[in-house]
C-alpha cells in the first residue's frame, strides 16, 4: 500500500515561529499536495508540487511556502506562524498523468499556534 | 469546476445498504466523478470513481445518472467503519487537483 506519512500528529508553536511540516511518500507519486482543513471550510489546496523543484500556488498560497528537493519529500513552511493559520494539514500524493485519480492522503497534522 | 450538492447528512442501520446522492448539473463531458471518504480524525481516502458506466469496486459501487448531471453511491452493507465524510468530486482529466466540498456526513447505527 501506499504511504504518506506526516512527520508530526500534533504541534504547538508560538506566533512568529518558522514552522516546517514534513511529507514524505513511499511510492515513487510525481505529485504531491498541501491542504488544510477547517471546520466549515472544508478541505482547501495550498501548494501542490508535479516534479521535484517545481510547485504551483493552489487556493490560498498566502503565508506559506514549500520545498520539494527530492521526489518523495514535500515540506510546506509557515515563515512566521500566525494564530490564524491553526488548523488540520493534510499532505496528498499521487501518480503522474493530468487525471484526479488515486490520491492517497497521510493522517494529518493538526497544528496550533498560540 | 462542476459545482456538487449532497445532502449534508445521513443515518443508516448497521448491515443495510446506503445510498449517497450527488448532484453535479454543471459537469463538463469529459470529468470523472471521484468519491473519497474521511473516517473520524484521518485524511481522505479513495473511494471510487466513473465517467459514464456504472463501477464496482470492493468498497463501493458507483451508479451514474445517464445524462451524467448526478450520481449515487452504493455502500452495498454498512458497516460501523463505514462512518465516515463522503465527498463526491467531479474533476478533469486535465487538472491536477481535487476541490473537495462539505460532503455528506454518514452514521451509521448499530
């Protein structure tokens, strides 16, 4: 089976922190994402990545960034962690090809900033 | 991308069948319909998806209306594990992403 694994299931950082969530996937997937998760807001793409050094703007870029320098490692990176971007983080990843099938989702980080 | 309306919740007795009902009018020809679920404090996961014949898979089947503008999802004998968000998306296979919306909350009652 696929898996992407997130390598905390919860974190507490202060505002103003640089906060680095990691993602890494073990099945060779071109493409990599970064959502968060809200309640009432559903689930909203951040970044996603479809090659290592490249990444693309999703929904709501705005206060994060992202590094991908190897193919099944894709961190997204809060510069300076404000109290309004606590909140569920959820790394996807999946095959390459421009088709929406087969996302495999990791757990899930659950960050709070206070 | 198609705008989707599903009910926001649902119940169903344990061992019975479920169906989940979306709609999606403004589908283009050429989108799949992805389903994926979220069980209680876990990521997305997939569930099934079509285009235009109905799908089965060991999880779910998919039945898809033939003017395409909705489709329904099959859980053929609901389990408790079966409590989960259920998403229906319908995507290109041009685009790279999944635009999730508020899904429909299934319990499932033992």
């Amino acid at each position: 089976d696929v898996k992407v694994t997130q390598s905390s299931r919860y974190l507490v950082k202060r505002t103003g922190e640089k906060v680095f969530l990691e993602c890494v996937q073990d099945m060779d997937h071109e493409n990599m994402f970064w959502y968060r998760q809200d309640p009432g807001l559903g689930l909203r793409l951040i970044y996603f990545s479809y090659d290592v050094k490249m990444k693309e703007k999703g929904d709501i870029p705005e206060g994060y960034s992202v590094s991908r320098e190897k193919k099944e490692r894709f961190s997204l990176i809060l510069e300076s962690a404000s109290t309004n971007q606590t909140s569920m983080y959820l790394c996807a990843s999946r095959p390459g090809g421009r088709n929406a099938y087969g996302y495999t989702f990791g757990s899930g980080t659950r960050l709070t900033v206070v | 991308d198609a705008k989707t309306t599903q009910p926001n919740s649902m119940e169903s007795n344990e061992e019975e069948p479920v169906h989940l009902p979306c709609n999606h009018s403004t589908i283009s020809g050429t989108d799949y319909i992805h389903w994926y679920r979220q069980l209680p404090s876990q990521g997305p996961e997939y569930v099934i998806h079509g285009l235009t014949s109905n799908v089965n898979n060991r999880m779910a089947s998919l039945a898809i209306a033939e003017d395409r503008k909705s489709s329904t999802l099959i859980l053929h004998r609901a389990t408790l594990r079966d409590a989960a968000v259920y998403y229906c998306i319908p995507s290109g296979a041009g685009s790279y992403q999944l635009t999730f919306g508020k899904g429909t909350k299934l319990s499932v009652i033992p």
